[in-house]
C-alpha cells in the first residue's frame, strides 16, 4: 500500500472490462508494444503496473478541504488538504502570509467534482483569485488538486505537465543585507563553499543604508541619496569581490521605487554585473518597469505578487522585463505558472520563481520547474539562519532529501512526492488556531450566484 493513501472502499463505478480496457488504450496512445503477442491478462497486468491499485480516478470526488495553520518566517501559513471519496487526498498551501479563508470561500465550488479534471476547476475558482495575498486560496487549491491527480495515477505531477526538462532544480540562497561586511562575507563564502550554492540573491539592500547619514530623501517616500546610492553600490561590489565573476549575484529591497532615482541606481550597479535587479518599479505601471529597463544594463525583473497569465503578457508583451519573477503561491499555482513560463520563453524571456513558504509550495515549484524548459532558478531560504525546522515539515515519498548542495531534487514519487510530518506540523502550528485539519462543514454551502 503506497505510504500517503488507504485502501479504497467507495469506488463509485465500475471498472471497465479487460477486452474494452485493451481496445481503448490502443487508441488512446498507450505503448502496448512487444506485449500485442501476449494473452489479454498479462497485456493488462503490464499496462497497469504502475497504476494505484488503492484509486480509480474517474469515480474520484472531493469530500472535504481542510487546513491547519503553521508558524513559518514568523507568518502564518496555511497548508490545504483537499480529501475524497477514495481516502487519497492533496496537500496545498495557502502563500505565506495569507489567510485560509481565500481556500476555505472555494469548498463550495469544487465538493463533489473530480479532482483530476485539474484545468476545468481551475476556471471554476480563478475568478476568486487576485494578486497579492489574494491568489494563495485559489493557488494552493490547485497544487492540491494535482497533488491527488499525480497519486491518483501514480506518476509525478511534473509527467502530467508534459515531462521533465531536468532532474535537478538550481535554487538562489538569500542572504539579508547587512552594514557587518565581515558578517556578509562569512555568509556567502558559506553558501558558496559548505552549502554547495552557485546563485546569491542579496535581499534587503535597504539595510545598508539604514545606519548611513544622509543615505535617504524622505520627500517622496524612502528615496536614495548620492550617498545612500554609493553605499548599496559599494555593498554589492563587496559582495562580487568576495565570490568572484562566475557566481550570479542577484539584488532587490532597494527602498526606492522613483524611476528617476531607480534609474540612477541600476547605472551605479551596472559595473557590478548582476544576475538582475528585481522590481525596480511596479509591475503595475509596467511602462516605468520599461522606462528603467531601457535605460541600464543590468537585467530587469518582476512578478512575485502578480496573479495569472494575463499580466505577465502584458509585461512580455510590453517588453518591461528581461525576466518574470512569478510566485506560484500567488500567480495560480502550478499549471498555470507553467503557462507563464512558456509564454515568457515565447517572447525571449527567462523565468525565475519566487518562493517563501513551506516544503509544500516549494515542491508545487520544484515539479513546476522541472516541466517548464526555460526556469533558471527557485528562490530558497538557508536554513542556518532562518528556518531550521523547514526539512522537518515533511518526508519524502521516494526518500530522496528535499536540497543537496544548492539544488532541489525533482521527485519520482507519486503526486507532489512529499507527506507531511504530523508530530511536527502539530508544533508548529499557529498559536491564534492550533486546530489540525479540523472540520470545516460550515464551507459547504454556496452561497452566491457566480455569474460572471
């Protein structure tokens, strides 16, 4: 019996017969190859081997959506599973700093359906998403749903998007900004050296400057100085000195977003050749994103609270990126950053993924990554200093560990390929809900006209 599901005892339909099994699959594309000299009950016997004996996927039904609320990066983060009439279920996540509510308004709209007719749901629950925070219910109901899907038909969610491109997804280690150089330098030699990183992103530049004199114009908001603009210039530069010119070095948290301003920062970063510099203005006035990106050489990159596919066009569309920065807990979840990431790659355009949450939203990514060709690299957050409980959230199904030496491993087990560790889900819960998957009956009556 597979370690995430039980024996099934509610299988709604019937299963079809051998004969008719045989026939349909032939049509259907199943390599049958080598086994058409063979009786009709090894033919099946073949065919069907990798299939779960525990689910029947086409009498599948959502029974229930559930969450229980997690401390993580001091925010609450609620972990979704969506349960069915077959006692296999899928695990989502609601993005970091979200509410379960966003999911929990969703129950409604998918309880009794099937939960492998993925894209069809999909267009029944986008409408309830928007950008921000606002697209982690209908983000983490979909990874969920493709969680069951995968276990479901026993294959990795990445071989229900079309396959793989690589084995190994490349992460970038975040590294805080700081004004103790020597702190800085320790930390990124040990990402570089112990950690097996080979992508940096220094984050929360604005830390550098906050003990600097002078360093910002409070005119318009946290606007930089000539001085505020050498010193975050000499932070980088100390940072590339330090690990050399092979390794890429992305940067963001600026604390300034006038395009003049930004402008004349990205000209005092370009020497520095950096990997990008992220959100250099909003990515709602796309052509000021455009304004700064035709102005300096350092690429330019957006989209971490963007939700959907039609924002990201107009931003590829627009030519105001030389990179998109979706992240997948917001834009839609997996199938449809996946979509981003082709339609980037369609105009000339590299993906990198953003992320920030638990291990379940960062394997949503990783099986993402891995079935779209032209993801650079995902976003991770070094466990010495943040997050040392992270890799205890979860086991792996196929006991492969989560990261070795600055790469994720893409799962072969079913589904998202992770379940989750009870004994410490349970400690970490969030200290204004310690429920734990707890009843949420009082979601399942619609109550609104979804007229659109």
């Amino acid at each position: 019996m597979n370690s995430y599901q039980t024996i099934s005892e509610t299988a709604s339909s019937p299963a079809p017969s051998r004969r008719s099994f045989i026939r349909k699959t032939a049509l259907g594309g199943i390599a049958l190859g080598g086994m058409m000299s063979a009786s009709i009950q090894d033919a099946v016997a073949q065919a069907t081997s990798k299939v779960s004996r525990y689910s029947f996927p086409s009498g599948l039904k959502i029974t229930d959506l559930r969450y229980a609320l997690v401390t993580h990066l001091g925010r609450r983060v609620p972990i979704i599973r969506i349960d069915t009439n077959q006692d296999i279920y899928g695990l989502g996540e609601v993005r970091d700093g979200g509410d379960e509510r966003y999911a929990l308004m969703l129950k409604s709209r998918i309880l009794g359906k099937n939960p492998c007719n993925v894209e069809q749901l999909f267009k029944i629950i986008k409408p309830f998403g928007g950008h921000g925070r606002l697209g982690g219910g209908v983000s983490g109901v979909e990874m969920a749903l493709w969680d069951l899907t995968g276990k479901a038909f026993s294959v990795p969610v990445w071989q229900l998007l079309g396959g793989r491109y690589r084995e190994k997804i490349r992460l970038y280690a975040d590294t805080h900004g700081d004004t103790d150089y020597g702190l800085i330098k320790k930390k990124v030699l040990k990402r570089i050296k112990e950690q097996g990183f080979t992508w940096l992103k220094m984050t929360r530049c604005f830390n550098v400057v906050s003990g600097t004199p002078d360093g910002y114009i409070n005119a318009r908001g946290r606007e930089l100085t000539d001085i505020g603009i050498a010193k975050i210039t000499e932070y980088l530069q100390m940072v590339r000195d330090t690990v050399g010119h092979r390794i890429p070095i992305s940067a963001d948290h600026f604390g300034d977003r006038n395009v003049t301003n930004t402008i004349r920062l990205g000209k005092s970063l370009d020497p520095i050749r950096l990997a990008w510099m992220e959100e250099p203005a909003s990515w709602k006035t796309p052509e000021q994103l455009k304004e700064v990106k035709d102005a300096i050489d350092t690429p330019v990159l957006s989209g971490e609270n963007i939700f959907g596919l039609e924002a990201f066009q107009r931003l590829c569309d627009l030519g105001a990126v030389d990179m998109v920065h979706p992240d997948l807990a917001t834009a839609g979840g997996i199938l449809e950053t996946k979509k981003i990431g082709d339609y980037a790659q369609s105009k000339g355009i590299v993906m990198a993924l953003h992320y920030a949450g638990t291990p379940v939203s960062f394997m949503a990514n990783v099986h993402c990554a891995a079935a779209t060709e032209n993801v650079a690299v995902l976003e991770y957050h070094p466990e010495d200093e943040e997050i040392p409980e992270w890799t205890n959230m979860v086991e792996t199904v196929d006991g492969q560990p989560l990261i070795t030496k600055g790469f994720a491993n893409v799962p072969t087990a079913p589904g998202l390929g992770v379940r989750l560790d009870e004994g410490e889900i349970k400690r970490l819960l969030h200290p204004t809900d310690k429920s734990y998957f707890a009843s949420t009956d009082h979601w399942n009556e619609k109550n609104s006209s979804d007229g659109f």
